[in-house]
C-alpha cells in the first residue's frame, strides 16, 4: 500500500470529549485533515517537543528517546496503519545496525516521538477516506471539528499547563482564579510559583 505523508498542522481542545485534546494532522500534497483524539499528557508531549520547551526533568517520550539513542536505534518514521472501531493504531519503523524494526504504539505516543525525532509521519488512504476530513475552500478550520484551529503559542501554553508560563502570567491567572474562587485552580498556581522561586 502507498504511504501517504502526514504533518501536524494544529493541536487543541477536543470538541466532542471534554478533558482530551485533538491534534490534527495534514496531508501534504492534498487538503484532506486526519483529527485523532489524544490524552492531556500526550498533548503536553506533543507541544512541549514542538515548542522546543526544555522541562525541568525529562518526559517519558524524552527519556525513552534518550535510550533508543543511547543503544543507537533511529526512529525512522511513524506509521498510522490501522483504524478499527474509532481507535487509531501506529507503528514506530526503527534502525538498528541496518535492521528495520517495527514497534507497536499508541497513535498518540507515537506523534509525541516523531516530533522529538524529526521523522516523518505516514498513514494509508483507506484511513483517510475512513477518518479523514476535507476544508472548505481553503478555510483553516475542518468541518467536523470546527473548533480546531492553527496552534499558536498561547495554545501551546494551554496545553502544556502551567510550566509553560512565565511568573508574570502565572501570578496574573492566581488574581484571576482567586477572584472566581476556584482554589484548587490557585493552589496549583500558588505551588508552581513557589516551585520556580525555590
């Protein structure tokens, strides 16, 4: 089957489950959109790699990167080559010493891997013609999910919390929540806050 080229064009909120995040990916040489539904963590690893954030200790897709590295495996690229009953399923096609290895994966850790790699992602048509969506005229947003939109940096910083602020903002959204009242919210920030100034 031929492989059809995929980038990642936007990350954000889902629109039909709440507490999930979508990230959407693109065709390259077409105008077709695959949205996939994916865990808050895996969002956070997705835009923390994008973002060439540095956290103050390793995620687990950097750790399990550093290791791959480490016994000198290459992630060559990401493989989305299954959809059955709504879950999408990838693989990660790896080198070693000039062996082709394939390793089962969640579609979600499998993006969060080919961006700190920087290897391309790929999935087959029969997958987009299932799951996939078309824009409208050129419009930005994909008709099934309108709501998702280019990513930006403040949507970056939504997805990755609240290390992905400054102090500054950070002591703004304390103000904010303490005024609505929501002290787990605060709590939270207070905490961070008090994490960075040691």
């Amino acid at each position: 089957m031929k492989k059809v080229p995929l980038d990642i064009v936007a990350l954000s909120h889902s629109v039909t489950q709440s507490h999930n995040y979508a990230v959407v990916l693109g065709e390259q040489d077409g105008v077709r959109r695959l949205p996939i539904v994916i865990g808050g963590f895996e969002a956070q690893a997705i835009a923390v790699a994008m973002e060439r954030m540095t956290p103050n200790r390793p995620l687990t897709h950097d750790l399990f990167k550093d290791a791959l590295e480490t016994f000198d495996v290459k992630l060559k690229e990401v493989v989305i080559n299954n959809l059955l009953d709504g879950i999408f399923y990838a693989r990660l096609i790896c080198i070693k010493e000039g062996e082709e290895i394939e390793i089962d994966s969640r579609t979600s850790d499998a993006l969060a891997m080919a961006v700190r790699f920087e290897c391309p992602i790929y999935t087959y048509e029969f997958i987009l013609d299932a799951a996939g969506v078309i824009l409208e005229d050129n419009d930005e947003t994909i008709e099934s999910t309108k709501p998702v939109k280019k990513q930006t940096k403040a949507d970056i910083k939504s997805v990755v919390g609240l290390s992905g602020h400054t102090i500054e903002e950070l002591e703004g959204m304390l103000d904010d929540v303490l005024s609505n009242e929501d002290y787990e919210k605060a709590a939270q920030i207070r905490d961070e806050i008090k994490k960075r100034n040691g």
